[in-house]
C-alpha cells in the first residue's frame, strides 16, 4: 500500500513520517513516533487510554487516522510534565492523591483531566466526573482521581487544596 507523507507537532516538535493511509493515529504515536505512552486498551473508542489532545480538543487516537491528524498540534502524555521536567500539577495530583493503582489508563485519564481544566479551571466533582466520563478505569473507583484533579485544580488557580471530610 502507498504511504502519505504526514507532518504534525507532537508536545511541541514536529514530527514527518510516512505512514499508511489506514494507520491509526494511536499506532503512529507508538510506532512511527516511539511515543508510547500513549495506551492500546479496547480500539474501539470506549475505554479512552488512547486520550490525547489534539488542536486543542481531546480525542481517542484510536479513532483518529493518522492523515486526518496532518497538520495538527497533538500533546500527549510525554508533553505534559513542566518545562523543567518537574511533574505538571496534574501529575503531581495523581501521585499525592494516589489516583492510580495499575497505571494504565492513567495517560489518557491525565491528558483528558488537563483539557477539562483548561475549559473549566475550576470544576465541580459533578463536573469533574462528567469531563472524565470517557475514560475507564477498572482499579481506582474515581475517588481519587477525582481528588486528584481537583488537587490539580486548586494548585493551578493557586489556591490550597482542602479535601472534603467523609
């Protein structure tokens, strides 16, 4: 099959491959890029460990071809820690508020966290449970990565993070 030149920034840097028209973006990520963590859980769009952000909206990569992704400003997982290479306040949420057990779906479930809190700085814990609705997590129960993201919350808008009494 005849491969499509394919150009795209990916966590600020471009990158220029040739891939098969019916490759999907998830494997371009991991394959063409050695960008892997971005996770293969269920290819079928429900699971969301495949989250990235895409042109300023996320997406499940493993619906994504990666020609429709040509010209597109992705970050993924790799592209979320500081500048400095210090952990981003969402990183730093899920390991202080232990919002992770196995891990796996911890790429997108960060990825998606940090789109919903550029749309929304300061959400509910109703709203940070619908803006995660899209990801599965099959450890964790939510409770603490809802902590998590509202730890990142309170971090990024400078504020101290109080956790509610049970």
């Amino acid at each position: 099959m005849p491969k499509t030149h394919v150009t795209m920034k990916v966590n600020g840097s471009e990158v220029e491959r040739l891939a098969e028209p019916r490759t999907l973006l998830v494997h371009f990520l991991r394959e063409q890029a050695q960008l892997t963590g971005t996770h293969i859980g269920c290819e079928t769009s429900h699971c969301g460990a495949c989250t990235i952000d895409i042109d300023g909206m996320s997406v499940k990569s493993c619906t994504m071809l990666a020609v429709q992704a040509n010209g597109s400003e992705i970050t993924t997982i790799e592209g979320m820690a500081n500048v400095d290479g210090s952990l981003s306040a969402l990183q730093e949420g899920f390991r202080m508020m232990h919002g992770l057990q196995c891990g796996f779906c911890t790429p997108g479930m960060i990825v998606r966290a940090h789109r919903l809190l550029q749309e929304n700085p300061s959400p509910t814990e109703t709203e940070i449970r619908a803006g995660i609705s899209g990801n599965i997590c099959r450890c964790t129960g939510y409770q603490n990565i809802v902590k998590a993201i509202q730890y990142a919350a309170a971090k990024i808008n400078g504020v101290d993070y109080k956790e509610a009494a049970e």
